[in-house]
C-alpha cells in the first residue's frame, strides 16, 4: 500500500470531529473497504511508539490522543470531548445527582469509556455511594466552564420565556 492512500486516511481521521466507518472513509476518499483496513492497520503501527493512536468507537474510527497523554493535550485542546462526553457533561450539569446507571442509560455500552476519559482528564469524579456509584463535575470544570455555561443556559432561559 502507498503512503499517499495512508496519509489519505491519516488525514481524515484527524481532521473529522466525529468517528467515521470505514464505508464513510471509503466513500469520501473513493476507494475500497478492504484497502481503507489495510490503512487503518498501517497507521496503528505507525502510532505504536507515538502520543497518538487510532480509536475504535463502536464501529467507528477516529485518530486522538493516547489516554497516557490526554491530560497534557487537554489543557490545549478543547477538541478532545467527542459528542458523546458532551451529552454526559450536559447531563450532569443539569441534574444535581445523576448515577452511573443513569448515564448507562444515556450512552450505552460506550458510558464506561467516555466517563473514564472525563475522569483522567479531572471534569468528573466517580463517588461510591452504598452500591452505586455518584458522577459529579469537579471543580477544575466548574473553573474552566461554569461562569460561561451559566451565562450561556441564562440567555437561552431568556429567550425561551
């Protein structure tokens, strides 16, 4: 395989804010299924000893950050959150107890994963309550976010009235 259809590849999966399939990628680059796995397989090697690698949502790909360095990238980035780790922020900054199951609820199978990305990069703490578990925003969020979203949900409330 040439580099040229890898970087193809590579380029795609950095610069789409969503995961994409690989009948998405082979569509928007115009070329095979099978071709676009061999590429995906070469750019996993090629992230081996590297801060990136290619993640696997679902069925979807994306390239980002390796979880070790997340926390570093973070403090840079706010492209880091995919839509899914939104929706959960969302949920907890409208409710004042929301549980794990609940967010279970919410985000499926993938829950587990994108709470523990919350978690290491501190917008969220998991607090054992008897048998269940607690999610809350942590300070460093409400630090970060907390004015603007509260000026921003006030705006909206206005409007809405």
């Amino acid at each position: 395989m040439d580099d040229d259809t890898i970087n193809n590849v590579e380029a795609l999966l950095i610069a789409t804010v969503n995961p994409l399939s690989r009948s998405e990628i082979s569509e928007a680059l115009g070329m095979d299924q099978k071709d676009v796995g061999k590429a995906i397989r070469n750019l996993e090697k090629r992230y081996q000893n590297t801060a990136l690698e290619v993640k696997l949502l679902g069925k979807k790909y994306k390239i980002g950050v390796k979880d070790k360095y997340s926390e570093i990238s973070f403090k840079y980035s706010e492209s880091e959150l995919n839509k899914g780790e939104l929706e959960i922020i969302g949920l907890l900054y409208s409710r004042k107890n929301v549980y794990f199951s609940s967010v279970e609820r919410l985000r499926g199978k993938r829950a587990e994963a994108e709470l523990d990305h919350l978690r290491k990069i501190g917008y969220i703490e998991i607090e054992q309550r008897g048998t269940r578990r607690l999610v809350k925003l942590t300070k460093l969020f409400y630090q970060k976010y907390g004015k603007a979203l509260r000026e921003k949900m006030e705006e909206e409330n206005k409007v809405v009235s």
